[in-house]
C-alpha cells in the first residue's frame, strides 16, 4: 500500500479528534471522504501531512512502507505527500511565479500547468493576496501539481468555487491524478468532502464516511454520495451499518 493508517487515535488541544481511524490506498487508488463539518476529517488531513498540534495517541501511519507516524513535514513531502488546503493562508512579499520556481525550474512546462489552470494572470501577485475562492484553489492546485508529489491530499476542493471554475478545477485535479490514463497509473488521492460535488467531475475507487472524528462505513463513494443526498448525514448517524 502507499498509505496505509492503523488503529490511529488523535488528539488536539487534550481533546480527542480521531479514534480507531483505518485507511489503506495503494498505489493509483483515489478515495473520498465525507462528513458534516467539524466531524475530523481535516484534522486527519493534517496529521497525515505532521502538522504540530495533532498529537498520535494510538496507532500508526505507514507511507511506502515506511512508519511516519512521528515524522516532521518536510520529510513527509520530500517523500511523495502533497496537501491542498482549504483555506491556505496568504503569503505577502512572494509572488506567486517565484514559489512555483522553487519546485519547477522549467518555464514551458510550468506554462503549460499554468495555461491548464487558465491562472496566467495571477503569477505576478503575492500568493493568495485578494484571491477569490476559485482562485485560491487554482493557486493550490498548480503548487500541488508542480510538487507532483506520489499522494495527493485535498481538503475540500470544491468549497467556495463557482460552477465555472469548479469545471478547470476538476479536470486539474482529474490530471493530476492521472485519471487520463488507462494504465500504469501511480498517483493517488484522499480527497475530503462535505457536499460530495466533487463527485460530478472525479471517478473515485473507494469511500469513507466519518462522524464524530470515527470511520462509521466505507464502500462504493457514488453509492454512498446518492445515499447522503437523499437522507443527509442525520440518517447515517443513526445507521447501524
């Protein structure tokens, strides 16, 4: 597997946030996540990623093989693991053209990225100053696609887009991922979600469906998406699958 998380307990401010959380994606595998807000699904994001302030209590995070429970951010990254944000702050002094240099040196293939994105305009700005929500993601989106990192965490990616932007960004995220193609694909995705749109414009493999910072099912993410529209999350709270 290229993540696999066991029996994973968190805890956030002497407050438990996760309990029992167990996730396995292999290579090339993309997997959804639902849940209302606040039930812990990016705070498993974060403590994938190491962010400080998430405490393991119980369990373990394997990526590639390898126990990464208690390692810093950057090793993370360094070896393959990527996170767009939801809400990713902003960064005034830095444009936006010289952060993305700092991963990519080619300027074609950047301009490429950027002409898929249609972000050419914003390169010059400071990153994120005065972006709207669909620009915002955008930005995080062609970061995270010249990291070209091996497992793609993403928080939300269609929160606060409209209709039109949601389209560039699903078919980003679409590349990214390399849903274009047939075979030999690596790449792989945990993708968190609370209105499940992201599902109009990305195939997933597997599904999860937590509350209260627990995994409560897992199965067919498009079944699961039609089940949660139809009923809403009351009813899943109250299922004994």
């Amino acid at each position: 597997m290229l993540l696999e998380i066991k029996d994973l307990t968190v805890e956030v401010s002497d407050r438990i946030v996760l309990k029992n959380i167990n996730i396995a994606i292999d290579y090339g595998e993309t997997h959804i996540l639902f849940g209302r807000n606040g039930c812990g699904k990016t705070s498993l994001l974060m403590t994938i990623m190491g962010f400080s302030g998430y405490k393991v209590k119980e369990g373990t995070i394997y990526f590639k093989g390898q126990d990464i429970t208690h390692a810093p951010i950057h090793e993370r990254a360094k070896m393959g693991i990527g996170m767009s944000f939801q809400r990713p702050p902003t960064i005034r002094g830095l444009k936006t053209r010289d952060l993305i240099r700092t991963f990519h040196k080619e300027d074609e293939i950047v301009e490429q990225i950027v002409e898929g994105l249609d972000f050419g305009a914003f390169l010059d700005r400071d990153v994120n100053l005065g972006f709207s929500g669909g620009e915002i993601k955008k930005s995080e989106l062609l970061q995270l696609t010249v990291q070209n990192p091996d497992l793609i965490l993403l928080d939300e990616p269609e929160s606060g887009v409209d209709l039109e932007n949601i389209k560039v960004i699903g078919k980003g995220i679409k590349r990214l991922l390399q849903k274009n193609l047939r075979r030999q694909r690596v790449k792989s995705g945990l993708v968190i979600t609370h209105t499940g749109l992201i599902l109009n414009y990305l195939e997933a493999d597997n599904g999860y469906l937590m509350l209260d910072g627990t995994i409560r099912c897992e199965g067919n993410p498009r079944e699961m998406f039609e089940t949660i529209q139809s009923t809403g999350y009351e009813e899943c709270a109250r299922c004994q699958r």
